[in-house]
C-alpha cells in the first residue's frame, strides 16, 4: 500500500473510533487511540466448586495510558475453550469458540462475576475477558485461566464441633469418594467456610487448606453463635479441585471455667431460721450463688435455694426437723449460658436438738 494510501485508513480508522464513544454533539479534537482504550483487564482468577467455575475481574477504570477512562464500559466478551484433557497441549494456539457477552451493567461495585455450570469431566476449561465500549473500542485480551474440571468429591463424614472458651474445634473424616461413586485417589486438604449472619453468607477462613483432619478457630466472642461448612480439595492436572461442602453446623464459643468455690461458710440460728454466710467470691463475671442441704445419713446434698448477684447470705426458713447433724455448702455460678458452677465450699453443720 503505498504512503499516502496508508495514512488515509489511518484516519478513517481513527474517525471510526471516536463515532463509537458516546458524545454530546460538541466537536472535538481527535484523540490518539490509547487515551481512549481500556487497560487490557490482569486480574482474571476463578474458584472451583462442586457446582462449576465461577469466574471474577476488576471492572476497568483507566485506559491503556492510565488516565481514567472517559466513557463507561457497556459489556465484556468471554473468550472460552474446551478442550479434552488428554488432548490438551500448552504451547499450541488456544482454540476458543465464539465469544459470550457479558453485560457490564452489574459490575458498578469494582468487581465483574460469570459462574458456568455443569461443565464436563475431564475437560480443561481456558478463559480469557475483554472489555468493550461502542462498537470500535474494545482492550487486549486480559489474562488466561486455565482450570480442570474433574467428578467433584462427596462432603467429608462425620463433621462435627466442640465449643470452647472463645474458640471451636471442628472435625471432620475423609470422603469416601466421587459423586459418581468411584473411589477418591491422591492427597486431599480441606477449606473450611464460616458464616456469622445466621448462616446465610459463607466466606473461606483465611490461609492455606488444610491438611490435617481438625481446625481450631480462634479469637471468637462467647455467646456468639458461629455456622461452618467443610469441604475436600484434591489436585487434579494442575488444578484444585473442590468437593462438595458438608451440611453446615452452628456452635456457641462460651467459657468453661468456673469460678473459684465460696470460702468461709458458716450457719446461724435465727428466728426465722437458718441463716448460711459466706465470703465474696473475686469474679468478674460472677452471677451468684447456689446453696446446698444434706442430712448425716446422705452421701448427695439437695439443693435448696439460690442467691442471685453479690448476695452473700441465705435464709433457710423450713429448717430440717428431728434431732441431728445437718451440712450446709454453697457453690458459685458464672454469667455464661450454659453457667460454669464451682466445686462446693466446705461444708458447715448445723446440729438439731430435738
């Protein structure tokens, strides 16, 4: 093509481009076209679950030279290949088939999702995105993505929690299989989810899987009620596969330790009754108190009332009748739910004479 022939397309090129950006009527100077171009999108990743793929990037903001972009992306292509495993070569051409549109309408929160399903066993899934605005403009292809789509692994067994004093202890046992029923071969590690609204919003405990069968989570507020899923992850052809989660269980953090036992017991007679005091128990979390009665031929003590706060006394107003050695003892009780109960004081008698 000769010179001057050259630099016509160019500029019918460059016209071309500014028609495809929406404008307001108002002539203006042309742009060279990587001050208007999308930055190609870098940040394509994905996440395998027993469901599919669900692929994730950043909705462009600044064009190929760093300024921000001057329009607003109207959709995406998805470039997409499937390609038998077997016959998967890395370093010849990726043979996609026709783009999928995305629409960019959705992604005003800075990130861009698309989830595909019921993807076939076996199979190497490779994906590249591309934004585009108008009909000329349109970035570099972003990133590739390649995963491997194998038969997911069944939920692991016997998941189960224990609670703790600002933490939970969850276990669990190996699947013991594919969802079609063969056996699962390889290592295995595990990702555990959390849910603290109820169970609705699940997200992945941060770091890497884990290997072993036990995770403690730690740091938890007592009370609090937390939900959990598991679920087994393998390497298959360069890729992680994910299994099918567990039924997710719930469990309350609360605290085991119960407070120190009263100290200094003593009995009184009164009028009314039978009058049992004790000495203030050093507890910040302190509820109150519970008061025990047993007879001298009695291994067990009943109890027989509770004081509630920083009460350090108790009135036993049907004081046991016919003559001889009665023990009194009182324990105390903390504010957690189920309450943490101490040993019993020593115990104090209270002697009938008739």
């Amino acid at each position: 093509m000769k010179p001057a022939a050259s630099k016509i397309v160019v500029a019918l090129l460059g016209l071309a481009l500014l028609a495809g950006l929406p404008g307001c009527g108002k002539k203006t100077r042309p742009v060279p076209p990587d001050t208007v171009m999308p930055a190609p999108i870098s940040d394509l990743d994905y996440h395998l679950d027993e469901k599919g793929v669900e692929l994730s990037w950043s909705y462009p903001r600044q064009t190929v030279e760093g300024e921000r972009l001057p329009y607003r992306i109207e959709k995406f292509e998805l470039l997409r290949a499937v390609i038998p495993n077997q016959d998967y070569c890395p370093d010849c051409p990726i043979p996609f088939g026709p783009s999928i549109e995305i629409t960019a309408a959705s992604s005003d929160k800075g990130k861009v999702s698309y989830q595909e399903l019921l993807l076939r066993p076996n199979h190497r899934y490779v994906y590249r995105v591309r934004s585009k605005a108008g009909w000329f403009v349109s970035s570099d292809d972003s990133n590739t993505v390649s995963v491997v789509w194998d038969t997911p692994l069944l939920a692991p067994m016997n998941f189960r929690i224990e609670e703790g004093d600002k933490l939970l202890t969850l276990r669990w046992q190996p699947p013991t299989g594919l969802l079609d029923g063969a056996p699962a071969s390889g290592s295995m590690r595990y990702q555990v989810s959390r849910s603290s609204d109820g169970g609705e919003t699940f997200a992945e405990m941060p770091g890497e899987p884990i290997e072993g069968l036990v995770y403690v989570d730690k740091g938890l507020r007592n009370g609090k009620a937390y939900w959990y899923k598991v679920r087994a992850l393998r390497l298959y052809a360069g890729t992680t596969a994910s299994g099918r989660a567990s039924a997710a269980l719930s469990a309350v953090p609360r605290d085991l330790m119960p407070p120190a036992p009263p100290q200094k017991v003593r009995t009184v007679a009164t009028r009314e009754g039978v009058k049992i005091i004790w000495e203030m128990v050093a507890e910040p979390d302190l509820a109150g108190f519970r008061i025990y009665r047993r007879s001298a031929k009695s291994q067990k003590p009943e109890r027989i009332g509770e004081v509630g706060g920083a009460g350090l006394s108790f009135l036993d107003v049907k004081p046991p009748k016919g003559k001889g050695l009665w023990y009194y003892s009182v324990t105390a009780f903390d504010q957690a739910r189920p309450a943490n109960e101490s040993t019993s004081s020593m115990e104090t008698t209270y002697e009938v004479a008739e």
